[in-house]
C-alpha cells in the first residue's frame, strides 16, 4: 500500500504542482481547469480517464461546460499519497497540452 | 428559445423517465447512475458527451469511479426544457446498454 503523505510533505509536492490546493476540511487535493469549451474539456477528460485506468488510480470530478473541477485523495490512505501527485502532474501535462497552464 | 416546462409538464415528462427526479430547491432534474465500474461509466460519459456536443446541451456531472450524478437544466430558460428531456432520454438508452436501468 502506498503511504500517505505528511502535512509537511503534501504542502512541498504542492509547490511544484501548478494551480492544486489543498481542500478545505479534507485531507485532498484540487484543481479547478478551465479550457475554452466542452470540447476541450472533455477532451481534458478523456485522457486523463486513461491515464487514470491505465494507473487503477481514478479523481473525483465535476464538468460543466468548460470547467472541470477535480479532487484527488487515495481512499485506501484516507489521504494523498504519491499516487495523487503523480496523477495531478499528469493531469496538468494533459492540460497545458490545451493551453492550461 | 426552447421553452421552460411548467411545474405539470415536467412531473408529466418525469414519469416517462426511469430513475430521474426534480431537484430539492432548484429547478433542474437529476439521475445518479451506477455503473460496473470505471470503465463502463466513463465509457457512458463518452458516449453521452458525443450527445450532448452534437444537440449543443450538456450535462452538469460528477464522476466517482463507477458513479455518475447528473444534472440537467436549461440555462437560457432558467429551468427544465424538452432539451433536458431528450438528453435524460438519450442518458437512459446510452446506460441502459450497460445494462444500468
């Protein structure tokens, strides 16, 4: 089982993960992606869902329209893990390929 | 501008809509669906997001790993239109291929 991640620990991989936070009164991270349509954002989605399958390691999320609102913790740690971190840099990598940055 | 359903109209459309209900304090109607798994809700996703562009009227939806929430409203008309029905309509028949019914 992977760890979770210290308070100390959560805040340093934050600082390198552009746009996540952490979620108030949880112990997760978030990020709210807003592309120029639904287009792009679901195109946001569909990769990030096979990255997600392919690392049996899915978010929570929310789309209207153009927004994508996505809150990460890994259920089995009851808190984030490196799995997290490693999911919220791909979702960003997928993201700035639309010029989310 | 497709117009907004009366109170009547949308119990009316309701009932001909398995698993749908009026949102509490809004005027919008809601469907969670659960599905096998990640897999085949996003692959519902997909096949309703391929809907939804085409009629341009999306969903609000949130995805859980299997679960999928869905919220349907007519921005324009500040409520439920036919638009939203159809969609619901549409959601059924992507769903009920997966078997959710």
């Amino acid at each position: 089982m992977v760890e979770r991640l210290s308070a100390e620990a959560r805040k340093s991989a934050l600082k390198g993960l552009s746009g996540w936070a952490e979620t108030p009164g949880r112990e997760a991270i978030a990020r709210i992606f807003v592309f120029k349509d639904f287009n792009e954002a679901f195109g946001f989605m569909s990769r990030a869902a096979l990255v997600a399958e392919k690392n049996d390691h899915h978010p929570e999320w929310r789309n209207v329209y153009k927004t994508v609102e996505v809150v990460l913790a890994t259920h089995d740690a009851s808190g984030v893990t490196a799995r997290d971190i490693e999911l919220a840099k791909a979702m960003n990598a997928i993201a700035s390929q639309f010029g989310v940055t």
